[in-house]
C-alpha cells in the first residue's frame, strides 16, 4: 500500500510516496511554479527509481490549499485525474497543517505564514502532540492581516504554557522584521522564537504524504468529485471581475 501525494501550492513542485509505515520517498522540482511541465514527469521518475507502480498505489493526496491558486488547480486535478482514471480514493491535505510534519521532533507551536498578497497572509497555529499523533489547530487557518495574527498567537501563548514557536512560509520574507519587534516588545525571555531554515520554510510533498496517511488511516477517504480545493480568498481575477461588475 501507498499514498501518491502532490505539493503544488508554493514555489516549487514535489510529489511523495508514503507506505503504511510511514516509509517515504519525495522528489522535488528546481523549477519555480513550473508545476504543470514538471509534475508528472516528476512522478513517473520517482516511482520507477523505487519500483512502485500505479496498482501498489491505494489512495492520492494532493495540498488543496491555501496557496497559488494555479498550483493548487494543478496538484488537485492532477490528483483526481489519477483517481477516476484507476479507481481509488482522494485524500484533501490542507497545506497549512501539512507543516506540522515539517520538523522532526519539534514540539513547539508551528506558525506557517504564506502571502497571499493585498498586506495579509495564510496562517494558522498548530499543535502536534508527538505522543498521541493528533494536531492541534491553535488558531484556525485563514486569511490574516499579519498584525491581527500575531494578536492571536499572543493571546494563546499567554493562556498556556507554549515554550516554543516557529515560523514558517514564504511570508517570512516579508514580515520577519515585525515579527522580530513583535517578539521583542510582547513575549517574555524564557519563550523561544525561531525562524525555519530556507530549506525547510516551503510547502513539502513529505509533508503532505505524512498528514495524508494519518488521515487514511482515519478514513479520511473521499471519491475524487468530493476532492474540492480550499481557496480561503477568492482569486484576484474574480475578484477584480465582481468589483468591475458593481
């Protein structure tokens, strides 16, 4: 048994096979949002380099969002394309809660931050219990001003014992500086703030594969006209499409 998983919704493309005891395998694309040219050919690399072939596979999983809205169309009609064309299931990962998995051992708050443009982020705070398996959404992901999220994270970090942060995303690198001043004016000595190595900061398709066969072994299973993407914002075109039509 294994789970197909894809990871379009940051910069760059990856896609893992995970078995049922958590033995992955992952390949990552060089390229910068070349998910369309590269994803499939990716795949069909990574399982012939570790034998795996379309009928060892039992589920496909893709990050639904949020994220680049054409990456996220990408990983997830490519994965039902998958699953209507050889009958299994689909498996909807929200990208947010995918870092949990991101930092072996860590048993801080994860706090990934991706832009999402017009001054706001995609955020959320999570909580991974290393013993029971199960994740905490702290703060609820969604779309954020990055003043009014570090106001929830305080407001949690105040009302329990939370020792450890780290930040994730891609909107590191543009609020590091307010989160740097937000740490030094509001959290107290003895809480520890860290930034994820650049290597570590994306989206992972490992990741991805990791909350997907958690969810599997739930019965998170849907058919693949169930698998639906999870935007949090509408696109910009549409958007801007209603504001001309007012």
């Amino acid at each position: 048994m294994y789970i197909l998983a894809f990871e379009t919704t940051g910069e760059h493309a990856s896609v893992a096979c995970i078995d049922k005891k958590g033995n992955l395998v992952e390949q990552t694309s060089e390229q910068i949002f070349n998910h369309l040219q590269s994803l499939m050919p990716m795949t069909e690399r990574l399982m012939k380099e570790n034998g795996i072939t379309m009928s060892d596979i039992s589920c496909v999983a893709a990050s639904a969002g949020p994220g680049s809205f054409t990456g996220i169309r990408i990983g997830v009609s490519s994965a039902r394309a998958i699953a209507q064309a050889v009958n299994i299931p689909c498996i909807s990962v929200p990208a947010l809660w995918s870092f949990s998995y991101h930092i072996e051992n860590f048993t801080g708050l994860v706090c990934p931050i991706l832009d999402a443009r017009r001054n706001e982020i995609y955020g959320g705070v999570f909580y991974l219990d290393r013993n029971s398996g199960e994740i905490r959404e702290v703060v609820p992901g969604g779309a954020y001003g990055m003043h009014e999220y570090l106001q929830l994270l305080h407001a949690e970090i105040t009302g329990e014992a939370f020792s450890e942060i780290m930040f994730f995303g891609d909107g590191i690198k543009l609020y590091q500086d307010e989160i740097v001043q937000w740490q030094g004016s509001s959290l107290n000595d003895n809480i520890r703030l860290e930034f994820a190595e650049a290597d570590k900061r994306g989206q992972k398709a490992s990741s991805v594969a990791k909350l997907a066969l958690k969810l599997y072994n739930e019965g998170k299973q849907v058919d693949y006209e169930q698998f639906m993407p999870i935007y949090m914002r509408k696109p910009e075109a549409e958007r801007k499409l209603e504001e001309g039509q007012r």
